[in-house]
C-alpha cells in the first residue's frame, strides 16, 4: 500500500503547462493559492483583463484540490435550518440555491475548457445510521418541498436501499440526481492549464515568505523574488499560515483521510454501488465512498480530526469501517492511504472578506470540490470590478485566536463528536 495519493499518481502534473521562470515583478492580482478557489479567481480576473500571478508553494493542485473524494453535492455544511435561523429564510434561499449553482458551474467550467476530468452527474445517497436520522432526512425533505421548492430529494426506506447499495448497514436514505463527480487531480489539472491559456502567470514552488503593505498595493517576498501587487487574494483554505494573522484566526486546518482498494470486478462494482452514487453517511464523523472512475472503492473519512495521523494506522480504520458497510470487501487489498487538510470555520460558513488590505476566499469545512470553485469565481469577479457584493461577504465573519492552537483543542473537539455519534 502506497501512502501517497492516488488520484496524482494515477495522473500526474502535466510537464505542458506552461509555468514562469521567474517570478514577475510586478502585476495587478497575486493570487496566493493555487487550488480551485485561486485558479477559478484567475481564470475570471485574466479573462477581464487584469495581469495575474498565481503562486503556488507546490505544484497547482497539489493540496487538497487533488487530494478530495471528487464528491460534488448540495448545500453547505452548516445545517440548512441553523442557516435559516441564523440569517432568515431569504438568505438561507440564496445560499442553498448558490450551493446548486456551484455544481452547475463545476459542469460549465469542465465543458468550456474541454478538461477531461471523467465529469459524471451520478447523483448521490445520502444514508442514514440511525433510524432517528431517517427521520430526520424526511423533515429535511419536507422543509425544503414547502419552504425552498426543491423536489429533487427522495427518501429511500431500507427496504429499498438494495437498489442503490450492497449493504445492510444503513436505516434508509435519501437519494439526489444533482449530484455530480469528477476525478479531482484532473479537474485541478486541466483548470490550472485554462487559466495558463487565459494568460495568467503561473508560478509553481513558489512560496510567499512576507506579505506587506506598500505604496499602490503590497509586496510579497517570496522564495524565488519579489513581486509586486496592487492587489492580493488569499486562497489557501486549509493550508492558510500565519502571512495574515486576521485571516489565519477566522479558519483552521482539519484532516480528511482517504483508502482506495485495488480495481474491482464488474460484477461487485454493480453489487456495492449499483448506479454508481456518490455516498455519505449521517454521522458526525462521517463517512464518504464512491467508485472511482477505473472501478476501486474509495473510501474516506474522518475518524480523528488531526492532519498528522499515521497514514497505515488511518488505513486500517477505515478498512474496518469500510467493511462494517461492505464486508464483501474483506480480503481485498488496499492500494493508497493518503490526507488532504480541510478549511473549517467557526460557523461552518465559506466566507468571503479583506482584512488588512488583503483579500480572502475559504472555509469549505469539507465541501471544497464545487463550492470554492464557485466562491473562487465569485471574488475574482468582485477584484475585476463585475460585481459589488457577496453574500459571503456581508455575514458577520467569527473569528478566535484559538484558530493557532488546532493541535490542543481538536482531541476534545473530536472527543465530543464520538460522544454525539454515539447518543444521537
């Protein structure tokens, strides 16, 4: 078992895109961050005109981008009630259907560039693990038929569930055509060479060092030169340092962790998954595993909430769990373990803001494939002028200094949701 990831090696970084030699000295965007919130910021920005620099301290996409399940489905991760509650009904419209809108731009993104990035609106399963969360998906369905029009969820009782999945470890379901997937290092791939067409300077292994104010914009030392910028973009998600300190308290980095077993026969493809959806559980520490393109079981979760868990023992957690749903798997090997770090904000909001002079786009607490893709697109068209506002904008942003400590407070963080997993 290798513990790299997989969907990298299965395609590598293209050597054809065209990357700089050198870092220019002066342009009117440096985007820090070279996953989908910054390449589809990039892309908007070069298409209107504006001379960008992407910086990116690794290869593009090489952080979480490439690393995901490459699951693309409705909402965001605060609950759609709390989002209610919290904003009002008009709001919470707006946000849900701008989290559908963001797997249609996924689509539009794929199909305008021609990145063959194995897109496929398989649809999803959302499953419950207790019979109180089947419940609870019904009231779900019901409050967005009445209060946001949307009928595309259907509830699936587990005497039902064999035609959408070979287990018995579920207590129904809720399944989703919306859905969509894609195989995430090439999507990742195949944008970062868009916008290198579009005409943004891509700038790999290039790490920003010190960020500071200057006269017409900012200065940003990096390890390959100094750069100019009127303007900068933040878009490092889980990954986001200490360059702005206003920015680094209102996220922090959380694990996800990922097994793939070896290519499956076709005959216990169509038996484990039958029409091929993406598929999460309820829980708190949730499960996500779908098929990937060539026929493995990927399968992921997030059984610690650490971003240092030893990849061979995160692997053997898993496999149980895996075999708890599937134990036609048992005896089958795994061929990749590997880790991405997830953006996670206090509220479970994406959020969108400048502090300091510095502008920022993150917080997809898991979510990442579609909607920072969207929300990427959506700040660089508020950089280049064609738009005002953002929703994402304007709510209130929670901030806290224990953002810089995740390793002292996730263990209870993680301690507290084995205790709701395991009495809700």
């Amino acid at each position: 078992m290798k513990t790299e990831n997989f969907w990298a090696e299965q395609f590598p970084y293209p050597k054809n895109i065209p990357v700089c030699a050198e870092v220019p000295e002066q342009v009117d965007v440096a985007v820090v961050g070279g996953g989908f919130t910054g390449l589809n910021a990039a892309l908007v920005l070069a298409q209107s005109g504006a001379r960008v620099a992407v910086l990116e301290q690794n290869t593009f996409g090489w952080g979480a981008s490439s690393r995901n399940g490459g699951m693309l489905t409705p909402g965001l991760k605060a609950p759609l009630s709390w989002i209610r509650k919290t904003y009002g009904l008009e709001l919470a419209r707006h946000f849900w259907s701008w989290a559908l809108e963001s797997i249609d731009h996924v689509e539009r993104v794929v199909t305008d560039n021609n990145i063959a990035c194995d897109w496929r609106r398989s649809g999803h399963l959302a499953l419950a693990t207790k019979p109180a969360h089947f419940e609870r998906y019904r009231s779900n369905l019901a409050m967005l038929d009445r209060d946001f029009g949307y009928r595309n969820g259907r509830l699936l009782p587990p005497s039902d569930l064999a035609s959408e999945i070979g287990s018995t470890a579920f207590h129904g379901a809720v399944v989703d055509d919306v859905s969509g997937s894609v195989h995430p290092a090439k999507y990742a791939f195949g944008l970062a060479a868009a916008v290198a067409r579009s005409g943004a300077l891509l700038c790999e292994d290039t790490r920003v060092l010190q960020l500071r104010p200057a006269p017409g914009g900012h200065a940003l030392r990096t390890n390959r030169g100094p750069l100019r910028a009127r303007e900068v973009l933040l878009a490092t998600n889980g990954y986001t340092t200490g360059l702005n300190l206003r920015a680094r308290a209102g996220v922090f980095p959380v694990g996800s962790y990922i097994i793939v077993t070896e290519p499956l026969p076709a005959a216990l493809q169509a038996e484990l998954s039958p029409r091929g959806r993406m598929m999460y559980d309820s829980a708190n520490f949730l499960i996500y595993f779908r098929l990937t393109p060539d026929g493995r079981m990927l399968f992921g979760g997030r059984n610690n909430l650490s971003t240092t868990l030893d990849l061979h023992d995160s692997a053997q957690r898993l496999q149980e769990r895996m075999l708890s749903v599937y134990p036609q798997l048992r005896g089958v090997p795994l061929t990749h373990s590997w880790t991405g770090k997830l953006g996670i904000t206090f509220d479970l909001m994406p959020h969108i803001g400048r502090v300091n002079g510095v502008h920022y786009a993150y917080g997809y607490c898991g979510h990442g494939v579609s909607i920072s893709s969207y929300l990427g697109r959506e700040v660089g068209e508020l950089l280049a002028g064609k738009r005002t506002s953002s929703a994402f904008l304007n709510i209130p942003h929670p901030r806290n200094p224990i953002a810089f400590f995740e390793r002292l407070f996730l263990p209870f963080v993680a301690q507290w949701y084995r205790m709701q997993d395991a009495l809700a």
